[in-house]
C-alpha cells in the first residue's frame, strides 16, 4: 500500500460546513443588496408611507383627492364627520371596515396594512397602504406576494440549490474514497487476491482497507492450503478408483467364467446379481474419477425415468442383497407404466437403493422389507417398511443429517451415518422431501415424495 496524505473524514464534514455557511452568507449579503440597498424591481417598505407625508399639504386642502397624490398600492376613502363614504376606491367591505377601525383607534387593517387620517374641510381622509416590500410592476404585484415573502422564497430555493451543490460535491469526494474498498471487495468476491490495495486520502477508510488487506493475506494463505488438500485429496480418490477398478475386472472376468461352467440356475442367478452390482461399481468409480477431475454430474443429460420401470429394477437388487438374511422385499406398485419423472436414472436409483439397503441392514433375519409406489395429490411416493426396531428419537430428528446414527456401534458393521443423508441430497434435486417415521405395529418407514 503506498503512502499518501491522510486527512481526517472529520474535517471533510467541517470544510463541508463551512463551505455550505460561507455560501449561505453569500447568498444573504446579495439578496439584501439587491431588495434593501438598490431596491432591485421594488418599491421600500416605507415607499407608499413618505409618499403621503410628502404630499400630507396637498392632501388636506385640494379640492378633490385623486391616486396622483398616493402611490399605487393605496387606496383612500373621503368620509363626511359623521361617518358618511362619500367617495374613493375602497371596496364596499373596506368602507365600513375601515370607518369602524378609525373609529376604535385600530389604524391597521388586514395583515401588514395601516391606516392614515388625514382631516379635511369637507370631512376626514382614510388611506390604507402597506408597509412592505412592493413590486414596481402592476403584474408581478397581482400576481406574487409582498416582496419580503416572496425574497424568503427565493432564498429558500437557493439554499437548495446551493445545499445540492456543494453535497454533491462532498459526496463525490467521499465516493471516490469509497470505491476503493469496493473495488477491494469484488476482487476478493470475484476470488481474485493477486492485486495490490491501494491507499486512501482518508484516515478512516485506510483503517478499513488495512483490514481488507490482512483478510485477503490470510485467507489466500488459508485458501493455498484448502486448495493444497483438496489437490491431495483428489489425487487419493484418483488414486484408489483406479486401483479399485483392477480387482473389479477380475471380479467380472471370473464371473463371466464361472457362469460358463456346469453350475445350477440358482448359482447362475447368483452370478447374475453379481455381475450387474459389479458394473454400477465400476459405474460409481467412473463418476468418483470424473469428480477428483472436478467434471460435475450435472453435465449429465436429464432422461425420462419410467417409474414402475426403475421400482422393479430396485426390486431385483433388493432380492440379491436380502439373500444374505433372507429377507424378501415385496413390491407393491399402483401407478401406471408410462408415469415419468425428468432426472438421471441411475442418480436416482442410488438414493433409493440406498434407503433399501439400510431398511435390509436393519430388519432382522427371515423378515421382510416392504416397497409401496403410488400417486397422491400429484406426488410420486414411494415408501419403504422394514421390520426393524424403528427410528428412535435422535434418529426422527436428525437421521437426514451427514454422519449422524442412531446407534453409535453401527460403525462396526461398516455404517457411517451416509445412508440417508446421500438419499435426501439426492431427493432435494428433484424437488422432493424424504420424511421418516416409524410403523404403529414396528419397524420403520422412510417416504420419499416428489411432485410429477
């Protein structure tokens, strides 16, 4: 990080109060040169005021009063001493509003309007005129308020302008600080950690980008080492995939041997499920070896999966693998033979065959292990009865979960905790749910439910 003056986000914010005062200032100076000093477009506050003093002679003694003598913002009223309108320009309602304001020594009228008496030998003179900022144009009078509001308004509207401006101008400032730690940020998103972090003009993001940078060392120290694992373990599984695939081919050589020889149905029938278990064996092994090279299973084209189709397959590897405690698997199968499902078939087949295997592993001997297929409401479900001792309450809670069991000896006989958990992932990519609970008269149910 290189090196650069630093200042202070705080006396960012000052300069910026400052510059916003200073400007404000400004403003207030001008607008009170231009209304107050050079009386720009408007008439004093006091303008109609002077004017009657200045003409307060001929307002007395000539004959008739006329607007020549007055400003145009007033107006006036002649009355007789008894109270009489005898001429002038006030409206019908200031006639009477006006006589009984003079009469009550109230000499204003109406907000920022005064009244001046002026005695006549033909009677009394009223006139009301205002007291503040008046605009020379007869239009901008009509149509705008008195000056000083109107000057209120106007510095209300430039302030901000004024405040958008200057803010503007701060942000942008603090923005380009900010981009820094962006642009730090979406390397490190983007796993990019080969870049140097530049360094800020302020104090405070410099503090944020030290920490950026010492996160981005350690993790990509913590990430070399991940990815060194994760290299050794790849080769490993390499490794032993390759070396499993040597004993499998003779394996499925000397199968294919011995069903040539003189043996009985029964024993061929035996050599059959061996050499069909042997060759999703080396299906796996090929899948294991495409993984360690980081190929996905989801390049995998989608196929129809026939349902009653994959259900009888399962059953014919469920026959081979109850064999070993004699348990039978009954198939029961209320769904039509063109009813599919979208997926890979033999992805599918595994989660299932996974939760038969388990139900087998944990029925006892010479018992049975039910597979129900049916639709409801729209779902594909498929469920699975064994005649074991059930789940027990860790194992209905937790049993979808990785490496949990619900007998912890079970890893002697060579479970892990896998079974479920495998099948469930595998579930979840079709949408579906696997739910478990346990038979009323024992034993325990695994349901599989997919949406068609």
């Amino acid at each position: 990080m290189g090196l650069k003056k630093e200042k202070e986000l705080r006396s960012i914010f000052i300069k910026y109060i400052l510059s916003l005062g200073f400007f404000i200032i400004i403003l207030l100076m001008i607008n009170y040169y231009l209304i107050f000093i050079v009386s720009f477009g408007v008439y004093p506050a006091n303008y109609s005021e002077k004017i009657i003093q200045k003409n307060l002679d001929k307002l007395k003694e000539s004959p008739k009063v006329t607007m020549d003598l007055l400003t145009p913002m007033c107006s006036f009223g002649v009355y007789s001493n008894d109270g009489d309108y005898l001429y002038g320009n006030f409206s019908k309602v200031d006639q009477d509003l006006i006589w009984d304001n003079y009469n009550n020594n109230k000499m204003s009228s109406g907000i920022m309007k005064y009244i001046a008496s002026i005695k006549r030998e033909d009677g009394i003179l009223l006139i009301k005129y205002p007291l503040t900022l008046q605009y020379k144009n007869e239009k901008l009078r009509s149509v705008l308020p008195n000056g000083e509001i109107t000057t209120i308004i106007v510095f209300i509207i430039e302030f901000i302008i004024v405040l958008l401006l200057v803010s503007n101008r701060f942000a942008k400032k603090i923005n380009k600080e900010l981009k820094l730690l962006l642009s730090a940020t979406k390397k490190i998103e983007e796993q990019n950690l080969e870049f140097d972090i530049e360094n800020s003009n302020l104090r405070e993001i410099n503090m944020v980008l030290q920490g950026i940078h010492k996160m981005k060392s350690s993790l990509k120290v913590a990430l070399e080492e991940q990815w060194a694992i994760e290299q050794q373990k790849r080769a490993q599984i390499s490794a032993l995939a390759h070396d499993v695939k040597t004993p499998l081919t003779i394996v499925r050589g000397n199968i294919g041997l011995l069903v040539e020889t003189d043996i009985t149905e029964e024993q061929k029938s035996y050599c059959n499920y061996i050499e069909e278990s042997s060759k999703q064996m080396e299906e796996y092994i090929q899948r294991l070896l495409a993984i360690a090279r980081n190929q996905t299973e989801n390049n995998i084209q989608n196929e129809n999966i026939y349902v009653v189709k994959m259900l009888k397959h399962l059953k014919s590897q469920g026959d081979a693998l109850g064999k070993t405690k004699n348990i039978k698997i009954i198939l029961e199968i209320d769904i039509e033979e063109d009813v599919y499902i979208k997926g890979n078939r033999n992805e599918l087949e595994r989660g299932i065959m996974n939760i038969i295997v388990n139900a087998v592993d944990f029925s006892p001997k010479n018992s049975t292990v039910k597979v129900n297929g049916f639709i409801d409401n729209f779902y594909l479900t498929i469920e699975v009865i064994d005649q074991g001792k059930g789940f027990s309450p860790k194992m209905l809670r937790y049993g979808k979960e990785q490496l949990i069991m619900g007998d912890e000896s079970r890893t002697k006989s060579g479970h892990h905790g896998l079974g479920l958990y495998i099948a469930d992932t595998i579930i979840k990519k079709y949408n579906g749910e696997l739910i478990l609970s346990n038979d009323v008269n024992g034993g325990g149910i695994v349901k599989i439910k997919i949406l068609l």
